[in-house]
C-alpha cells in the first residue's frame, strides 16, 4: 500500500459542524492540529534523507487519524504494543504494523496469524517457546507470519542477552516454515528519559551499538538481517541517526506531553484535557471537573496551560488548583496539559482537533483500552 492511500483520512470529516471550545462538554481531550501537524513535520524532514525511517509507537495516541498523518509524512507504518491495536491501525488502513510486545498465548497467537492477512505484520519474539507457537498457529491459519528477535539492549525488560543466543534463535526461526525471520528490535528505554542529553546521548549509543553488533554477528553467520529497530522519544535522533539503526519507533513525541517536554523541548505540547471549574472553595483555590479518571497523574502532576495555577492533587474526578496568578470564576474552563500523553489518551473515547480555538473535528481514539 502506497503513503498516498493515506491522503482521504488525512484530512478533516467532511460532514463535522465546526463548533466553538465554549460548546464542548467537560472533561474533553482535545489536540491542537496545528502544533502536532508542526511535531509531525519536524520528524518528516528529519528522516527525509536518513537511512533509517520513521515507525511511530501508536500506543501513545490510539487513533488511527494520526497514525495515518505520520504515515502520509513519510513513516513507514507504526509500531504497536497490543494485538487490539493493530487489528485497529490494519483496519484503519496503516500499511505495516510492529509489534513490540510479545505475543504469546493460543488465543493471541491465532489471532496474530488471522490479523496478518489485512497487511504486513511483524512480531517480536525472545524465546524458543513463543516462536514455536508461532510456527503452529501460523500453519494452522495457513497464515505466514513475519518476526524479529527482541534484544535486550540495557533495559533489563525483555529480549535476547547474548549474540549467541539471537543467532540460535534466528536459526530456529529460519528452519520453521511458516515464519519470516526479518531483523532485530532493541528499545533503549533506560535512555529515553536520562534529562542531560550528553548523558543520555551515551546511554542511546551504547544501547543502539549493541542492538547493531547483534545485527552484524547474524550476518557474519551468513543470516540476513533487514530490520533492526530501536528509539523512543528522548533518543529519537540518536537513535534515527545511528549507523546500522532502519527504523525507529518513538511515540511521544507527536502531541508531546508536559515530562517529555522538559527533556526533548524540540517539540510542542499539542494534547491538553479542557475542563470547568465546578467549585472557588477559598481565594487561592479552584476545584476542575477532571480528576485521575480523565487525565494522568503518572510521572507528576499535569500542568496548567498558560500559568497562573498549579495543580496540587487529582482525585478520582477532582483536581485541587492552587491559584498564583489567575482569577476564575464558577464555570471558566481550564487546559491541562497531562504530564503523560499514553496514558491519558487511554482514558478517553474521542479526541477533540481543535485549530484556532475553534473545534474542527473529532476523532474515536479507536484502540482505547484495547490492552489485548
Ligand atoms: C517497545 C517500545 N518502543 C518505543 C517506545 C517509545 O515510546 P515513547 O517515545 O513514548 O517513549 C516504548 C515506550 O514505552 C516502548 O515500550
């Protein structure tokens, strides 16, 4: 499938009314287009002339509208961590779907091969046991199935050890006839959020030299390696620019959300959960209709756009504003912006696109809860 199979869904529903930000009931996640249409452009031309390519995590954002925009910039397909995502993004049209997690299980292996026949997939795999399921469930669906061999490359998760170990697994692969042995895949998560970027520079290349050196052992034993597939957000250009690196994988980045941003400044926040004040206890206080189920309290706490209040608590459907500088009354509306975006697009069933403070669109966030 061609980018440009991409372009219809690329642009806005023809048959949505636009509607004021006033119109909209709270709590909503809403997306300004134009900031993550500028993240998307920084990342297109960045990978324009590289040798390595772009493979957006989709588990950030779940909707399958902004996996095919970051597909019409020139990424290759998107990477996902769930069977219930990619069965979304294949439906939805994406060309080519990695998933990073692996999937083992009869009741998921199955389906892998089912989902397969939509377009390309690609598994990760570690062990002896999941891949021999693999070749099984793959037969039975006479289905074949694509993978790569997870390395564990110093995050201490998942995937290989040794190089040892990734060629014997590799051969076993190779010698099963129902799955396509295409390359290798090693997140540096350790290194995505070091905050000093020389530091963190170290850790991403120590971590991208042994995905590589991994690479190079299979291929000096005569096993061809297409894919090796590394990155997250915080080392996405040092990860796209590594020598040996086809493909990257990091997520964030494209709406960005308040923790990132202080590690990765090069892109803007995009994601904000509008809401209303519901409650001016005391001079310094206002209470938000928005709590923990509507937006993330994971790594800190969200952060008010354009200043004025702080957040100081959520709870399950209240957030505690400790005013500085802002006046708000009954009934204002507040943006916060979520200290982190996976795990608030999570929480919602449909994100507003929002373009000169007027709503332009609304998109299902189709893959929400989808943890299968
Ligand atoms: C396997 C894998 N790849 C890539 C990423 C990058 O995601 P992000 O860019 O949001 O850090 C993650 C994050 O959890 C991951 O688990």
């Amino acid at each position: 499938m061609s980018p440009t199979t991409a372009e219809p869904t690329a642009v806005l529903s023809a048959n949505f009314t636009p509607k004021s930000l006033a119109e909209l009931d709270t709590p909503a996640l809403m997306v300004d287009l134009s900031a993550m249409e500028r993240n998307i452009a920084r990342m297109a031309a960045f990978f324009k002339d590289k040798p390595a390519k772009a493979r957006p995590h989709s588990k950030t954002h779940k909707t399958p509208q902004i996996a095919l925009r970051q597909i019409a910039a020139g990424a290759i397909g998107v990477t996902c961590a769930k069977l219930d995502e990619a069965e979304v993004m294949l439906r939805a049209g994406v060309p080519s779907v990695l998933i990073a997690n692996q999937v083992v299980g009869p009741f998921k292996t199955a389906r892998a091969a089912r989902l397969a026949r939509l377009g390309e997939l690609i598994l990760s795999v570690d062990s002896a046991e999941n891949v021999r399921e693999l070749d099984a469930a793959a037969a039975r669906e006479g289905q074949p199935l694509n993978v790569i061999i997870e390395v564990d490359v110093g995050m201490d998760r998942s995937g290989t050890r040794t190089p040892q170990e990734t060629l014997e697994l590799a051969k076993l692969i190779r010698g099963l006839p129902n799955l396509r042995f295409r390359g290798l895949m090693g997140y540096e998560g350790h290194a995505v959020m070091i905050p000093e970027r020389d530091k963190r520079a170290e850790a991403a290349r120590l971590a991208n030299s042994k995905l590589v050196s991994h690479a190079e052992y299979l291929r000096a034993n005569r096993v061809e390696v297409e894919i090796v597939s590394a990155g997250g957000s915080g080392t996405w250009e040092m990860a796209g620019s590594h020598p040996g690196i086809t493909e990257v994988q990091m997520g964030s980045w494209v709406t960005m959300d308040a923790h990132y941003k202080k590690i990765i400044p090069e892109f803007e926040n995009a994601l904000t959960v509008l809401c209303t004040v519901i409650s001016r206890p005391s001079p310094e206080r206002a209470i938000l209709d928005c709590g923990m189920k509507a937006i993330t309290k994971d790594f800190e706490l969200p952060v008010v756009k354009d200043g004025g209040a702080e957040v100081i608590s959520l709870s399950e459907e209240h957030c505690k504003l400790k005013l500085t500088s802002r006046e708000l009354a009954i009934g204002d509306r507040v943006e916060l912006i979520p200290s982190h975006g996976c795990t608030t697009f999570n929480l919602h069933n449909e994100l507003f696109v929002v373009k000169d403070n007027e709503v332009v669109d609304v998109w299902p966030v189709a893959a929400r809860g989808g943890f299968h």
